[in-house]
C-alpha cells in the first residue's frame, strides 16, 4: 500500500483530491489532505474510504514531520515560500515531492543532496509553470528528432473568465488569488529579442504587449512574464534568437491596467496607516499633482495622458477608483486597497466559469523555415473544478502517480521535461478535456 | 571621569572624534574608538592621551556588549539597520545613545522600555536629519511664542559640490556614500500639499522639482524625501497645509538623474548573473525598445522622448553608458553597475572640498501672513574634514557633552526638537561656521 500526502486544501486542490481519490479505489493508495482546516480537508475527501483529513499547523516543524514521514509522497499546494522547509524534509525521510511552483535558487541548491537520498523534487508541474512546459517539451523534442534547430519559441497562457460570462469591461474576472492578480508585473521580465537580452523594468511591462491570435477568441494581448531567459538551457533551445513567456489578457486589459500601475495604485511597498480616512476618490487625489477635487477626472486623465472619453479611462471609472466610497480597510497598502475594490468589481458569480488559454508558436529550421502553433483552451467544469484547479491539480497529480508506479527515473530537483513526464501526462490530460490543438503553418 | 564610546571609525566620524579628543582634555572624558578596523580607529583618535581604538565585530554581540556596559554613553555611525540592537543594550545596560539615523517603528517601539530604564535613545541628530530639525524648531518656536500659526513649512538639504570644484555636466559628485545616493528615490514619497496628502512614487519623485533659490548659489532643485507627513506632529505644525521636506540638487541633475530612472539603470531589485558579458553600451541596449545597435543612441532618445542634442542627454552620453568599455562586475544589479560607473565619473578628488546647502521656507500668520527664509551654507574644511562629516558629526557630538553635562532631561526615544537640544547646539555649531541666514520677507 502507497500513501500520499496531500498539502493544502484550498480551491485549487480540488481537482487533484478528485483524481487521487478516484486512483485510489483502483490502486491500493490511501491519501492524507493536510489543512490548516480540518473542515476544509474534510469537504474535499468527502467521505471517501480512501482517505483522512488531518489539521496541519503547518508552522510546527514537528508535526510536518511526523506527517511526511508517514508517507510515500508529498503533493503540495502550500505557499510557495514554505516549499524549501517542506522540500529538506523530504529529502531527510526519503519521499518524493511535487509542486506547481517555480524553483527558487534555494530549492536549487537542494538538488545534490535530494539526488544523493534517491529523492525527486519536482516542481513547475501545474498549469504554468507547469502544462506549458510538458506541452512545449514534446514539440521540442520533435523538432530536435527530425533534426531541426528552434529559432524563435513564444509562449503565453492566461486564466480568463469564460467568454459567456465576460460582461465587464475589462474582460477579466478573478478566477485565481486575487493577490497574484494586483501584484504581477512587480518585477523586471527577462526575454531573448532578436538575439538581444531584453529587460523590461515593471513600469513598462504592459506597455510592452504582443498580439496572440487563439482560434475561435480572437486576438488576446499578451505580456513578459518574469525571467523567459531561465528556460533556454533546460528546454535545449539554445539557437533560439527569440524566447519569450508571457501572459494573456483579452485586449484592452494591459493598456488600463497600465494606468492603475503609472498611477501608483499597485504600490506594494508601503502602508497607508490611517486608509479608512480615505475615499476612493481623495486616494486617486493623493496620487495625481494637483489639488482641486473638483476636476479630479480632468487631472486625471490629463496625467494620464488620456482622452477622458477613451475606452481606457471608462474601465478607471468602471472600477469606482473616481467615487467618494470610504476604504473599508484600517491600514493597508495602496495594492491591498485596490484589491478589495477589484475583490468586488472582478467577482466571479455563482455560476459563472472560468477558462485558461495558452498558445506556443515555435519557430524553427530544418531545410526550410517552419512555424508551429499549438493552442490550449480549457474550460472550467463547475465553480469547485475550475479550469484553473483542473489544469493545475492534474498534472500534479498524474505525475505523482507516474512516481508512485516507479515510471520516472529522474531524482534531485526537476521541472517535467523529459518524456517521461510529457508523453504520459499529456495523454491523460487529453482524457480531461485537456488538449493542444498543434498545427504547422 | 566619563566615558564614552563611538562605534564606527569611518569616512563620516572625523569631526565628531575631533571635537570629543578636544573636549576630553578640558572635561574628564575617556574615549573609546570602536571599528572593525583598528588601523582606521587608531588614525581617528591620532595618538590622543584620552582615547583608545579598538577592534570591534558588530556581529559579535558578547563583543558589543562588554563595550557598552563600559562606558556611560554610545555614538554611533553604524549602518542604521544596526541601531535597534545596540539600543537594546543601551537600555540593559542604561546608557544613553546617540545616533544620525532616521527613527524607524523598531527603534520607536523602545520608547517605553527606555523611559523606564532612564535612558535617551536620541536619533535624527546629525545633518539631514539633525541640523534641520534643530533649527527649524527654533523657528517654528519663536513662531508660536509670538503666538503665530505655521501655515506652510518647506526644508530642502543637499550635499553637493563646493562651486570652484564643480567641472563636470552633473554639476554633482559624491560626497558622502555613493550607494545611498543611487538608491535615492526608491521609496514612495509622502507630503502635504494645500492641505492634500501627496504620494509621489519613485517613478515620478525626479520630475516633481521645486525651484529653491540661494543666496550666492541661484536657483537649485528640490525633490520630494521620504515621509515629510510624519514631522507634523512632532514640529508641532499640525495647523500647515503644505508640509515638504527635499533634497538639493543643481539645476538639471534631477531631469537627467530621471533618465536613468526611466531606462531602468537605477533598479536594484535583480541581479545580471554574468554581467561581465556586457558592455555599458549592451547593457543600456537591454533596456532601450528594439534590438539594432547602430542606431541606440537614437532608439534612446526616441525611447525617453528626448532631443539626441538635448543638454539631458549630453549628460547621459558623458557619463559613458553608450560606450564599448566591459562592464568590471561578475554579478550585480543594475544599480551597482550604474555605481561602479558613477564612483569614477563624479569622483572628488584629492583637493576638492563638498559643500552642504540647506533652506528653511516657513510660512506663518499672526494678524498677517509672514515668511521666514533660512538658509545655511558650509563648506568643507579639508577632504577629511568635510562639511558632510562636519555637519553630521558635530551635532551629535555636542549633544553627547551635552547628555554628559546633564542639560538633558528628555528621555526615551527622541529626535531633537526641543530647546534643550537646539538652542546649546545651535550656538556652538556656529564657533564651528555651521550659522543660517535668516530673514524675513
């Protein structure tokens, strides 16, 4: 019997508890979810004979202990800061670990010495990072069969709303921590241009957009996503002039978000203390010169540099950033103060479906140039199995069941790859709905 | 017999030392010089019959420890990050402390703590902040005396460039640490303004100038430092409906210093992992939109929307980050590269003396609307004696005799503002040539 222990019961672990539950009646596993919540862990095993729920105060050192110990696997969907702590447990009692979450230099520098315990840490195995990889990995890998060199790889994936509940005029609902949401951008994005290593400092992250036509949605825009620069040894793609991540938004998105960065709402970096002394609107006032309230549009979208009547400063006023409504919150950064309003403005109703988009378009030589386009949509089952908990819970847990059943022979940390990681999970996605449609043109 | 103890033996602690070693001889003071360097404390206290130098590792808190509790009262020209802990066991051990630094929550949250063990935590006692704030009280307090309202308060300091040394296009060099000058303007500033809290992001601190005109220097530049919001209730202004304190800069510095801003030269949050690989020129080519190296200093322009023949971007080529030469730097972020390139480019040298401007514009009401200007302009003596060491050091120099002397009867964690504090100090700045101007007009 081979068990596996499952960390954090959140809204993305849904899809994931499923898969290992239903897994389980076949193979003999038995599964531990772990939360902060036992109730919360409780609802996602939902009664299943296969499985407990366990209170985790997943600060105690001891007890995070004693539950890796107790198993074969760990799957986990804590906060990515917490994955290093987790990880050097593993290594110490021999079990393998898989993530979504993107290496840091300190769960790096693990590497040996999982690979010296005979341990796989392996992480970047969600949706993106993660599906993207797999997806990419397996086109790669064919292009280099036939013998041809990569010239130009771009990737780009966005959770979206689904198109028949998008009626705000931003196009974009939260289907995903909501904090991710205000503070992407936060850092420069890394790229290869042409040959050239580009750096495109937060300021002018959405300023720097590309076009991404999806079948059947039209063109999206998308943005530099952190350090593309990172992927071009482990992807073998070292001919490449151009290698770019990115991330989707339908189009509009990037040039008003923009306007929320150049006005300073996305400031993370310090706390207003007294911010329920604040309207929207005399927030708004802090931040565009000048001082008389009465044209505050006007000093606006003269800041702005913006037509009042354009598209882009309707979304601002959508958002109710122009209104006299009190903050609701006692102290809190400008970032956490738009937050709420977004928390309120972008909800996604009962009912309501997301959607995730993602499109690789490869370039590369053999005799000749070629272009492949290869496009994922995906959408949400229900509001639990959402198209982003589907898409990142699977590939998480098909991988962790590929380990169990001795498939994969890499150790030490790892993202997926290899083909022994893409053929067998992008298969099985496919069984979920989950498939590239991949043509060359 | 007294003593008292400086810890740091740096560029910054000439004056300070000298003035105690002179002291020492007429009051009964021993003098303890604490660096990690002897070499540097024993060139400080310069064979002196009171004083002794020794090796100190700040790490080593036993160390630090066994120093204080030795002597009746603690300098310190320590990196600020360090004040907290030595103000701790300035409280253990009941000894009063005295620093430059700014007062940050950690420190304030000693207050009590201090109180009841009887000690002053004295901080903000050199130059910026220090000087400004002793005699912006004086005035602020002849004010009220009279029984006058402030209605507006504006401070603005700089350490710049004795005139007859000023060559270069920057009309700047650096006279104190460089790193902190780079890293100027990376937090969000906060001031008041016709009774409306501004917040300036770093993004636009360089391009909100005030025009600050001194006697015998002409009209300067101030941009908006840090938290001016957080002096109106110690100053007591809280009836001021433009509260802004400044930084000085020659004209023209802060539209190019912004150049760098904006093509992301001063970012300091990621590190270029072989940055020996690029050129100034490369590296700038990084930023700039587009990839065709011929024409970069055109895509430069074109990029900050600037005249290729503008004086702002003559400033810019000057400094060399158009030019072929190897960055020297295995690893760093652009703000150290930019560093490294700027500790050559506005280097001080040998014979060639700083200069500290200051002005105070104070406006107030009694039956009529009245303005104060005060202003101070010191020189520096020599290159070790500078008016930077000498205007930091020496303030907190007296206020240490004057502690000694029990003329202070403040205690926990102070800035100094009170009469105690500027009217002594004040005075014996000015046998030093540290004297305003002050008029009304």
């Amino acid at each position: 019997m081979q068990h596996i222990l499952v960390l954090g019961a959140g809204l993305s672990s849904s899809a994931l508890i499923r898969y290992l539950l239903q897994q389980a009646s076949q193979v003999d596993w038995r599964i531990t979810v772990a939360d902060v919540s036992k109730k919360a862990a409780e609802q996602k095993i939902d009664g299943s004979l296969y499985a407990m729920a366990v209170q985790l105060d997943v600060a105690n050192e001891t007890e995070v202990q004693q539950l890796i110990k107790q198993h074969d696997l760990v799957l986990s969907l804590l906060p990515p800061m917490l994955h290093v702590a987790i990880a050097r447990q593993c290594i110490a009692h021999q079990k393998h670990l898989v993530t979504a979450s993107y290496i840091t230099p300190e769960m790096q520098a693990l590497h040996q010495d999982a690979a010296k315990a005979g341990v796989l840490l392996l992480n970047e195995c969600g949706l993106d990072p993660g599906i993207d990889h797999l997806s990419a990995m397996k086109i790669i890998d064919e292009i280099h069969a036939q013998g041809g060199e990569v010239t130009s790889f771009k990737s780009f994936c966005g959770g979206l709303v689904a198109p028949e509940f998008d009626d705000n005029p931003w196009n974009y609902k939260f289907t995903w921590n909501p904090r991710n949401v205000v503070l992407a951008g936060q850092a420069t994005a890394k790229y290869l241009e042409k040959g050239i290593v580009k750096y495109i400092p937060p300021r002018y992250l959405f300023e720097n957009l590309q076009e991404v036509n999806v079948n059947g949605l039209g063109v999206l825009e998308g943005y530099a996503n952190r350090d593309s620069l990172n992927y071009i040894t482990p992807y073998g793609i070292e001919t490449a002039h151009t290698v770019l991540r990115g991330t989707l938004r339908m189009k509009g998105f990037c040039e008003a978000w923009n306007l929320l960065v150049k006005l300073g709402l996305t400031d993370d970096t310090f706390t207003i203390e007294h911010a329920n002394t604040f309207t929207y609107r005399s927030l708004l006032n802090a931040f565009v010169p000048g001082t008389n309230m009465e044209v505050l549009e006007q000093r606006t979208a003269q800041f702005l540099q913006l037509d009042i009547n354009s598209e882009a400063f309707d979304k601002l006023r959508w958002l109710g950033i122009c209104d006299k409504t009190p903050i609701a919150l006692a102290k809190a950064t400008p970032a956490q103060i738009l937050q709420q309003l977004l928390q309120q403005k972008w909800k996604l109703n009962e009912g309501e479906l997301d959607m995730i988009v993602m499109k690789h378009e490869i370039q590369y030589t053999t005799d000749k140039p070629h272009t492949i386009i290869s496009e994922l949509v995906v959408k949400g089952e229900s509001q639990q199995y959402t198209a982003m908990a589907n898409t990142v819970g699977l590939p998480m847990a098909i991988a962790a069941k590929l380990i169990l059943l001795n498939k994969i022979d890499i150790r030490g940390v790892a993202m997926p790859l290899h083909k022994q990681f893409y053929e067998p999970i992008l298969i099985e996605l496919s069984t979920f709905g989950i498939t590239f449609s991949e043509k060359e043109i």
